[in-house]
C-alpha cells in the first residue's frame, strides 16, 4: 500500500485558496469568497482526492459522518451549514489527484478556533502551498509562515494578484515584481525558507482568475460575480494591456502555468514532512484500512 502525501493550501482570507484548487483541478470543486463581501466560504479543511466516484464524505467526528454529493457541498459552502461538521474529504476523477491529495483550509485570519482548525490541517500535510495576496506581507502571515517553521513543513509561496484598479493585475508587472522582492526580503530576514519554483522564484506571480477566464470555466455558471469578473477582465485586458482577447494567451499571461506544471512534475513520491511522521500516517492508513475490511467481513457474516 503506497502513501500518497498530502497538499495543504493554506494563507489568509479571500486570497484565493479554493480559486486555486480550481484551477488546478480545471473544475469548479471548491467554492470561492465573494470578493468584497466579507464572507469566507471555506469553513472546514476540505481534502480533495482520487477516485473513480465523485462524492462528499462529511464528518461530524471521527466516527460520525454523512455523504453527499459535490453539488450540495458548492450550494451550501457560504450558507453556515458546515459548521456541524470537522472536516471533508471529496473524492474526484482527476489525473493530478493520483499522485497526490490536495486540501483547502479556511482562511487563517478568520478566528482562533479556525486558526486551530488550519493549524491541524497543516500538521497533518507533508508539503503546504502559501498563497499571498499581491501586498506586504502582513503579520499574520508571518505567523502562518511561523507555523509552518514549527512542524517543519517543506512549503513553496505564490502571490495571487488580485487588484483589478492597475498594473497590479498584470502577475508580470514592475510593481508586482517591486512587491515580490519586499516579500523575499521579509521571508529571508524571518529566517523562512520555502522551496523555489524551478529552482529560480521564491514567490511566483500569477492571477488566477485571469486562467479560470481562459480554461471558460467562468462561463459555466451565471452569477454577478462571475460576470463582474468577466467584464473586468475583458476591460483590462483590451484597454491596461491594449491586446485582443486570446484565451491561450491569457493562460501564458496568467502564470499559473508554471505552478500547474510543479504540481504534475513534482516527485511527489519522495516527499514526506518527516520519514518517522510519514511511516506513523502510512501505519495509521494500514489500521484503518484493516479496520473497515473487518467491520465489512462482519456485516457479511450478519446477512449469511
């Protein structure tokens, strides 16, 4: 039985964390804030992994749960409704989740017990992808970063550029290029040291809504904030970057293609937190896995 390790997303509050699962799972699986609204949509760590049936699995412990479908987790994420619940784990038919679990955490600035909760979350994972809003490093993100540090965790950084209102959109800018080096030099001063992207970029630009444009899945669904975004996304780029509107050249503008490609690349197979850490989880997987073969050879023996 092979361990297949585990990606945990993690970073503030609407920073796009579930935009970026997303996209890298090219479906709409997790749900994103509603920008400007003040409302966080993922309330529970989420943990999205291969299988041949699409399914939900919530827990309410580790011994209570409820399945349900993937279409009821996307229409009740921002209604409360996963409150009674600890965690999820999301079955999906998708090449990239062979090789490796990808999980979306709830913002880490929402309150202390959410904070426990992503804290939990990143305990548990062998390798964490920080998303950054495109600003300063804020506080609480040095101490997510801390956090990291503390248990040990390989982790890499990504800067979403989120600001629409200027250059600040484009991932390739000047000004973004001014913030990233800020960022470096507060990561490196910190004593922080993440893995770099093709062993050249310790923080890599991208926008992701700009690639969910261009993969069309933003079309899919109709809703104000989805035609929001398309409208501003078509203004920016025919007036700011004065091009036509090409979906291929989107994506290559977007620079989410380079984080897609580490994802699909990486020798996922090699990376563990800590070899002891990963033979205890891969030990627990055993148990668990023996445990259910008993509890259903049981069942049987009942119905003979």
């Amino acid at each position: 039985m092979n361990y297949k390790p585990t990606v945990a997303i993690t970073g503030c509050f609407q920073n796009g964390k579930s935009t970026l699962v997303n996209c890298l799972l090219d479906d709409k699986v997790a749900q994103p804030g509603k920008d400007g609204g003040g409302l966080h949509t993922t309330h529970i760590s989420i943990k999205y992994e291969y299988g041949e049936l699409q399914g939900v699995k919530l827990f309410k412990d580790e011994n209570h749960f409820e399945y349900k479908n993937l279409k009821w987790l996307l229409d009740n994420s921002d209604k409360g409704k996963l409150s009674e619940y600890t965690r999820a784990i999301v079955t999906l038919w998708k090449p990239i989740l062979k090789d490796v679990n990808i999980l979306d955490t709830p913002g880490f600035n929402v309150d202390d017990t959410t904070n426990k909760s992503v804290e939990k979350s990143i305990e548990s994972a062998d390798y964490v992808l920080v998303v950054l809003n495109n600003m300063q490093i804020s506080e609480i993100e040095k101490s997510l970063l801390k956090l990291i540090a503390k248990h040990k965790i390989p982790f890499a950084v990504i800067m979403n550029c989120r600001d629409n209102g200027g250059h600040l959109w484009n991932p390739k800018s000047e000004n973004n290029n001014d913030i990233i080096k800020n960022c470096e030099a507060i990561i490196q001063s910190n004593g922080f040291t993440p893995n770099f992207f093709d062993n050249t970029c310790m923080i890599i630009p991208c926008n992701l809504i700009w690639f969910w444009y261009a993969t069309e899945h933003i079309f899919e669904e109709e809703s104000e904030m989805n035609e929001n975004m398309i409208y501003d996304v078509e203004r920016f780029v025919k007036k700011k970057l004065k091009k036509e509107l090409s979906a291929s050249q989107l994506a290559q503008d977007s620079n989410f293609l380079p984080i897609r490609n580490f994802f699909q690349s990486h020798p996922w197979h090699t990376v563990s937190a800590n070899n002891a850490v990963c033979r205890a989880k891969l030990e627990r997987s055993v148990k668990e896995w023996g445990n259910d073969i008993k509890e259903s050879i049981e069942k049987v023996k009942e119905v003979l």
